[in-house]
C-alpha cells in the first residue's frame, strides 16, 4: 500500500482480503449445506457488494434502512431481524423481506395477521434466547440476565405459536466453532421439541470462522451434524465480522504530540469515540503498523490521541519502532467491520473517506466527506 497516495484519514478496504474472506465463507456454505448471508450490521459499505454477491446470496436487515439497502445494492429479499418493528415502517419492511423474524412473542402477536394475511411470501420466525453466551463483555452478551433478546424457553409454555416457520438464536460475538456447538446444545435442549414442526433455523452471527485458528472443518461437521439430526430444516448463519474480518486499515495522520508528566500522546486526525468506538467500548485494542502493541517504557511509547474533546478519547501507549513526527502516516490495522458502519461526527470531526485498494494496486476513492455531510446531519 502507497501511504503517500492515501489520503488521511481513510478506511482503505482491501479488494482481496474480502475476496479471500470470501472464499472460505463460500466454501463453509457449499461444504456444510448451510446458507451464510452477510450482517449488514457489520459491515455495510454497499461499494463492495458486487464482489460480496459473487459468493453468498443473501443479507441479513435489522431495520427499514437496511431492508431497503439490501434490496438496493444486494438485489435481494432481506431475511429481517429487529429488536422491534415500529407500525409505520411494517409495510415497507414486509415488503421487502423474505424471512421476517420477531424479537418478542408480543411483537409477533402484533403483526401475525399482517403477515399472514399479505400477498408477499414471507416466513415468519421468532429469536429465542437460550440463556448461555461465550461473551464476557456484558455490552455484547446477548444472553445476561434479564435480556432483551429474545424470548426465553419458558414464555412459551411448550407452544409454538402457531404461522411460526423459523426460530433465530443470536448469542455468540467472535466466537469458536465450539462455542456454537455449545450453544447449540443448550438450544436443541430447550427448544428441541419445536424443531419439527418448522422450515428453518437461523444461528445469528459471531462465528468467526475468518479469523486465524479458527477450526473451520469443525464448524463444518458441527453444521453438518445438526443438519443429519433435523434434515427437513434449512440452516442460515448470519455473521457480520467474519465478512470484513481483517480487510483493511484506517489510515490517519499524527497532527501534534503533547507531553504530560512523562505521557507523550500523538494526536491523530482520527477519533476513537467517533470512528472507531469498539476500541473505546469492546475494548478491542487495534495493531498498529510498526509498533508494538505494549508500552516498553522507552522514548518510543505514544499514546494515541483522539482529536475530540473527549477526555478519554485515547488508546495507552504503544511502543513504536521509531520517534514519530507531525505530518507522519500511522495504519491501524483491521478497521473495516463495526467501524464504518458505527462512525459519528461528534465535535464535527472529519469523516475519514473511504477508498477500496485493488488486487491490481489500483486505489479506487469511494467517497469523500465533507462540511454538508456533517452539517444536514443536524437541522
Ligand atoms: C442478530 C444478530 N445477527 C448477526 C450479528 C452479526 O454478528 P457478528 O458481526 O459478530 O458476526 C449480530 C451482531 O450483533 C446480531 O445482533
């Protein structure tokens, strides 16, 4: 990559990174006989879904917006899952939906005879929770006590509500093969007995089957086993990270260092509160081209700064290789899912533009944003 030809700040998402992300997802589906569709949640940067098109069929919606993308620039029905579907966008999400899943019994209630009696073919399904999650940060445990997320096994009184097609777990957030064939466990147990009186079962996403170690073959004979118990029963798994896993950087410039009681902090023309949150929220601690991960307590230790006036704007330090200079380049690695699709323009900060890099080398700028974007934001 050509720092020199990148403008700052950018996310630069990595042509063939996706596609080799890509091909494996492709390969788990065909493999496993599971279908896999993309979590715009994740990722969403509609410039790179002609490529996504070329391996999976479908994506998954979780509002009207994002209906409405998937029909845009997928081409497709959305399999839709909400927290709650307000009336007024009902229709419109009807419309363009092939699966329709509800987060509540309630919900369900509520809309049941909409759907049913529509002329769109949609499937109904309703998100259970099975009350066991591999996440240990409760801002991403679906699963804690007291959840939103779905109903638990016992609001159902042994009754599945009757038009109901598909159930739709969600409870792992990077997780393992292993954690799914955990999880799958406590579901088979708990909602076992509904199985056979339906069409399909959506896994949710945080399989993240893209990442490094990650035990591919397992997940593939963890599907295929589940698919051998219930074989009348179409199987979906909906990740979103495993998609842009690793497909790119943000690309930012050192505008200033200031110095505090021994704290030196390159301040960047990023913000971690404003384009990149999960490093403030997860924590997920992002690497940085030439530099350590870890303080060394040598002259090389910056911390780096937001350019926001939030005081905890920031990231602890890390030891690069070299003193850094105003005006220098910094790459932090793995910055395309869950940031563009978080980022804000809190205190009016830049936008960082958005370029895709081309197996060929070739930088393509996706877009670029401006003072209007920002501005009819907010009147
Ligand atoms: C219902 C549901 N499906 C899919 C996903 C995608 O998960 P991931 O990006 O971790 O694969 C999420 C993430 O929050 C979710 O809530």
């Amino acid at each position: 990559m050509d720092l020199k030809k990148i403008p700052s700040p950018c996310f630069v998402l990595e042509e063939s990174r996706l596609r080799r992300n890509l091909e494996l997802i492709q390969r788990v589906q065909q493999e496993s006989g599971a279908q896999i569709i993309l979590a715009f949640k994740g990722f969403a940067m509609w410039s790179a879904f002609p490529i996504v098109r070329e391996y999976v069929s479908g994506a998954t919606a979780s509002s009207l917006h994002e209906v409405m993308l998937c029909h845009e620039e997928m081409g497709v029905k959305a399999h839709t899952y909400a927290v709650a579907y307000a009336p007024r966008e009902f229709p419109k999400i009807l419309k363009l939906s092939s699966h329709i899943t509800f987060n509540s019994l309630t919900q369900w209630k509520r809309y049941s005879k909409k759907l049913l009696s529509s002329p769109e073919k949609v499937s109904p399904g309703i998100r259970v929770n099975p009350g066991w999650s591999p996440v240990g940060t409760a801002l991403y445990n679906p699963a804690s006590p007291g959840s939103r997320l779905g109903e638990p096994a016992e609001n159902f009184k042994g009754v599945l509500p009757e038009g109901i097609e598909g159930l739709h777990f969600h409870t792992l957030c990077e997780s393992t093969s292993y954690d799914l064939e955990k999880t799958l466990g406590f579901f088979e147990n708990q909602f076992g007995s509904f199985l056979p009186k339906l069409k399909w079962v959506n896994f949710g996403g945080g399989h993240l089957m893209t990442r490094k170690g990650y035990d591919v073959e397992h997940l593939i004979q963890t599907l295929k086993a589940f698919k051998a118990r219930h074989p009348h029963l179409h199987v979906i798994l909906e990740p979103g990270s495993a998609f842009a896993w690793d497909t790119g950087v943000l690309v930012a410039t050192v505008l200033d260092i200031v110095k505090n009681k021994g704290f030196k902090t390159a301040i960047l023309d990023v913000s971690f509160t404003a384009h990149m949150p999960d490093t403030l929220e997860m924590p997920y601690r992002p690497a940085i081209h030439g530099a350590s991960d870890e303080a060394s307590g040598g002259k090389n230790d910056y911390r780096l700064g937001g350019v926001s006036c939030l005081s905890g704007d920031f990231l602890e330090a890390y030891a690069f290789d070299k003193p850094l200079k105003v005006g220098q380049k910094i790459v932090l690695e793995d910055m395309i899912h869950y940031t563009m699709v978080k980022t804000t323009t809190f205190n009016g900060v830049t936008h960082p533009s958005i370029a895709i890099l081309r197996p060929d080398g070739q930088l393509d700028m996706i877009r670029k944003f401006g003072y209007k974007d920002y501005k009819r934001r907010l009147s």
